[in-house]
C-alpha cells in the first residue's frame, strides 16, 4: 500500500537530532514558556520574515487569537473563501463575527478576489485569506481592497509554510498570520502546535497575552484571556524540522512536477501553477467527475488518498444559517477533488506506480 502520508518516515529522517532535543527539553525540568519556544519563534519570525512570532496550541487558536487581539464587534463581518477547511470559518464564528464567504478561482481554489468588493459593507473589518492546498493567495487584489477599505488582512497559512509571493514568505503578506504544525502539515510537530507571525507590535503583545490567560505580567489580568501555549518539547521539535523546511518543500515540487508532467488522463484535471516558488504542495489535488469510482480504482491497487475536502462549510450541518446559500464552484470543487499522495520522503517508483494507474483508468 502506498501511504497517503507515511508520518513516521517523514520524522525517522531526524530521529536522532529530535532524540536528542527531547532529552534535553527532558532534562531542562521547564515544559512551557521557555527557552524552546523562544528560540523557535524567533526562528519562524525570521524565517517569514517579520519581526514578530508566538507560539500557541494549534492553527485554530492561531487565527482565533488573532481575531480576538482586533477586538471586532459582534455581528462584524470578516471575508473568507467558501472553498477552505472549516477551520477558517470557526476562527470567526467563534469570536461572534459573520463570516462571509467568497466563491474561488477555479484554476488556483483559492478565494476569487474580483469577487470581493461586491461583498464589503460598513461592517466588514477583515479579509481572510487562505492559501489553500499549499499556494499563496494572489494578494494584489487583496492589498488594494485592503486599503481603500481600511480593512485587516489575515493570513491563514495552515497549509503553506515556505510559499513565496512577490518574493516574500507566506505569514509576512498581511497584517496578521495563523499557522498551524499539526503532524501532517509541511511544517509539522509530534502532535498540536501553531503561531502568528506579525510586523505589528502592539498586536502581538495582544496576543501574546491574550494566549496566556490575559496576563502580561503574571496574575495581572488585562484581557479574559484563554490558555494556548506551544510546548518546549514540540518547540524543540520543529525548530530542527524547520531547517529542511526549503528542501522538503523543494521535493514536494519535484513530485508535484512529476504528476503534472506525466499524468495524461483526459478524464483528470491537474493543477495549474503559475510561479513555482508561490506553490509548497501541502496536498497534489486533482479533479475528475467520477471522484468516487477514481478513488476506488486506486485504494483497489494499492494507493491511499484523501478528498479535501468532501463537504464544503456552507453545506455543514453546523452551520445551518449558511445551508441556504448557494456557491456552485465551492460545491462543484468538493465533489470532484481527490489528493494523491505526496511528501519529500515519497519514492520515484511509488509516484510512477501511481500516475501508470491513472492513465490507465476509463
Ligand atoms: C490545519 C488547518 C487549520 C487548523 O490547524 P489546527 O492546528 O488543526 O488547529 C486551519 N486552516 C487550515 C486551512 C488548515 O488546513
């Protein structure tokens, strides 16, 4: 079998570096809010490219925290792509806001920015953009609505550690950005994990104590605060998985590369890039109108894939008050989108196992 994501393989390749990180966070006897998480931050703010980083639980909280830090009203609107993980979508619900959904491009299945202008009213306060799939956003757009608006722009980066925009790293393109180091992630930990990264100062000193109960100095609660930390173990973790962060998104596009060159199906549509450094591949997703039977095909032969995402968020049953709308390219994505497997530790036969299955398909 063909793992979709071969977790343990990924993270063998520093078994003794992570080893010994976990040894010595062991014997430091300081588990939280240390010297682990310092560094890393400051590794991942550089990395990015901004002056700032904090580490919390996971990318959730990551996004959260930072509509909490902006203080929107109740009843604000943020924009957000229709066609995301649900997570985006929670982030503002769960501050009371309304999250108002933006068809994609077709071509890219990121949100659709000549479609958002249309949507912005006096209580619009943000722009959430995701870089779905691995591929930064188009933010040209994005900016000069931004702007003329005076809107926020937050970055969710959940799936696009190391993607490069008009030469800058995804988390330095907006005011604010959420990053989740879920295992499976291109930047992934040994479980939860996640950061903003921010220019903005006073944002993330926000933050930072919004994440720490509210306090700033310790027992001195300035905000009702909630408790979201990134552990010294998983800090320590990433801060060496960090270093091949380039590289294993370099695979990544190579086997991207590998796929797009070589599958010739008709009945499949491959991705389209447009800059090959915009594009860090967290997931390879194709499309075809017989998903399901696609899906089959491979399992039956030997190769594990995952739809992202099956079901679009307006469709949920948790978000009843959206069930309603209607968003036919978000619909017509999530029935017909099947991700290969694809990782910096995948093998050439595998990829040449699976792209013979599929242009041998009918
Ligand atoms: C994974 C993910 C998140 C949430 O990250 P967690 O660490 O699982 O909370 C948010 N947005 C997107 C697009 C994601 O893929």
């Amino acid at each position: 079998m063909i793992k979709f994501l071969d977790l343990y393989k990924i993270n063998q390749r520093y078994r003794n570096e992570i080893d010994l990180a976990i040894k010595r966070t062991l014997d430091s006897g300081w588990y939280l809010s240390g010297k682990e998480n310092e560094n890393f931050c400051k590794n991942f703010a550089d990395y990015c490219g901004v002056r700032y980083c904090v580490g919390v639980a996971n990318g959730l909280d990551a996004l959260s925290l930072i509509i909490k830090a902006y203080g929107f009203d109740k009843g604000d609107e943020v924009i957000v792509p229709a066609n995301t993980y649900i997570a985006s979508i929670l982030t503002i619900s769960q501050n009371e806001c309304v999250p108002i959904l933006i068809e994609p491009d077709i071509n890219t299945y990121n949100i659709n920015s000549d479609l958002i202008e249309e949507k912005i009213t006096s209580k619009t306060k943000a722009i959430l953009v995701v870089h779905l799939y691995g591929q930064a956003v188009d933010m040209d757009k994005v900016w000069y609505l931004a702007k003329k608006y005076n809107l926020k722009v937050i970055e969710d980066s959940a799936q696009s550690h190391g993607a490069i925009y008009r030469g800058k790293r995804v988390g330095s393109l907006g005011d604010a950005s959420g990053f989740s180091f879920y295992p499976g992630k291109n930047l992934g930990a040994l479980g939860d994990g996640g950061a903003i990264t921010t220019n903005d100062k006073a944002l993330y000193e926000k933050v930072k104590a919004i994440a720490n109960y509210g306090q700033q100095i310790k027992y001195h609660n300035m905000y009702k605060g909630i408790n979201s930390r990134l552990d010294e173990i998983q800090a320590a973790v990433l801060n060496i998985k960090l270093k091949f962060l380039d590289k294993d998104d370099e695979k990544r596009r190579q086997v991207a590369k590998f796929y797009i060159d070589n599958i010739k199906n008709p009945n499949i549509v491959v991705p389209r890039v447009n800059k090959e450094e915009a594009h860090v591949w967290h997931v390879f997703v194709i499309r075809t109108k017989r998903r399901d039977k696609l899906r089959k095909y491979l399992e039956n032969n030997g190769v594990q894939t995952v739809i992202h995402y099956p079901i679009p968020p307006h469709k949920q049953v948790a978000y009843k008050e959206l069930n309603n709308l209607s968003f036919p390219l978000t619909e017509k994505i999530h029935n017909e989108v099947l991700s290969l497997p694809i990782s910096p530790v995948i093998e050439v036969n595998e990829i040449e196992k699976i792209v013979d299955l599929i242009n041998a398909w009918k």
